[in-house]
C-alpha cells in the first residue's frame, strides 16, 4: 500500500473529502485515505516466513479495513513439526467509533541491493531522517534495489523473496528518486506532517473558491504534494508544483 509502483494492484489510494456530517459519525477528519478502484486480484498470499503465510481472502475489504485502522480478516496457515498443514483465522477487529492514532512504528532497517549508499544519505539529509542500513540480510527489514537489478533476480533479490523480506525497487540512483523512495517507506511515521498539510489544502481550497485565489501552501515533501494535488482536483480546482527541492511547494488556483 505504501509503495507507488505496486498500490495500483490492490485498487491503489486516493484522497477524499468528507462532509461535515459524515466526518462526524465517523469521527475522523474531513480528508482520508480510500481506495481508489477494485484490485487486480481477489486474494493475497502474505510470505511471512519459508513455512508460514497470511492469507487476505477480499483484498478489497482487507485494504479498506487496514485505511480505517482495523484488523482485517485473515487466515494464518503454516507446516508444524510434523510437516503438517495448520491452519486459524482472524476475525476482522470491529469498527471503531473513536478516533484512533496509528501505533509508533521502528524504523525499517535497509539492505542496500545496488543502491548507492552515499546518494541516500544525502536524500536522507535533505527529509531530515534517520535511516538504519545493516549489511547482513537477515537483519533486515527492507530491501531497496533498483527495478534494474529487480528484473534480473540476482541470488540476493531470490533470497530476500523467499524469506519474505519486503523489496522496494526504484528507477535509478538519483537523489529524486531516492527522496521520493524515502517518502514512501517513512510515510507511515509522519501521520502528523501530512494531517496538518492536508488541513492547510483545505482552508486553501474553501478561500480559492471564495475568490480569495491562488494561494501558496508550505513546502512539502513528493508524497504530500500528490494528496494535496488529488485533494485540489477532487474539489474542482487546478494545482501546480513550484520551486526546487526542499523548497517545493503546491500552488492551488480555479480550473481554467
């Protein structure tokens, strides 16, 4: 869900603007995350470990319940000691009427596949992040590659598969893209950066249609800049990005 490249294959994620009401019962902000559209397939395996696998029966509705901060239902099946098949199920958590803040997350330690190192520390620096790389394998929790070195399948990429450790690929080793990569992995620990720059898109978007227009937000970073934009379009309105790195920055005016 966090990577840009795969999320289009569970229905991939979207910015929506709620009503006044409808926030309310739901006791959650105006702006939230949705999916987009119906996945590309009805059912996901989940490697966990060489013999261990969740399996997510309804994408559909596993993606929707993970957006709302729930348990999805799911069945846990692994081969015992005995070479056995086990199998249990977990039932999807009920929904929550209170609001619910996402649960701190340690940082993600990186294998490097043909990244340069020195290049993503300097992304690194620029998103003001701390980011722990390990050179052995097995003490990682993410494999970052390039889509290069992904579509060859060296040994590495091969082994990370099969021991069910995430692998993020990306185009080349510039600093944008490994910026960008950067946003997607550490999204999920910036909850508060990015409520508060939707927020900021939204009083926008309620002084641009008063005529008040066009009206420059805070410098965010790639990630933020895409909801702002699909927030900005959901209203009927145009938005454009300004300036360079760190500086970036989205613009948001009337539709032409």
């Amino acid at each position: 869900m966090m990577n840009p490249t795969l999320s289009d294959l569970i229905g991939g994620i979207q910015t929506v603007t709620l009503g006044d009401e409808e926030a309310r019962r739901r006791r959650t902000q105006k702006s939230i995350l949705e999916r987009k559209a119906p996945p590309t397939f009805q059912i996901i395996v989940e490697i966990q470990e060489r013999d261990r696998v969740t399996i997510h029966p309804e994408v559909s509705k596993a993606v929707d319940a993970v957006l709302r901060g729930q348990t999805p239902q799911s069945e846990v099946r692994w081969i015992d000691d005995t070479g056995e098949i086990r199998k249990t199920e977990i039932a999807a958590s009920p929904l929550q009427h209170k609001k619910q803040s996402a649960p701190k997350e340690k940082v993600p330690r990186l294998y490097l596949f043909g990244i340069n190192r020195s290049k993503l520390e300097e992304a690194a620096r620029e998103r003001k992040l701390v980011i722990d790389i390990t050179a052995t394998l097995g003490e990682a929790s993410l494999l970052l590659t390039t889509k290069n070195y992904y579509r060859r399948k060296p040994q590495k990429i091969r082994d990370a598969e099969a021991s069910g450790i995430p692998i993020h690929a990306i185009k080349s080793n510039n600093i944008p893209q490994l910026m960008q990569c950067l946003d997607s992995i550490y999204i999920s620990q910036s909850d508060s950066t990015i409520a508060s720059a939707m927020n900021e898109a939204q009083d926008a978007i309620i002084r641009t249609k008063k005529g008040k227009g066009p009206v420059e937000l805070s410098p965010q970073n790639a990630y933020i800049r895409r909801l702002q934009h699909l927030l900005a379009e959901s209203s009927n309105l145009s938005s454009r990005s300004l300036g360079k790195d760190p500086e970036r920055r989205v613009k948001i005016v009337e539709t032409d």
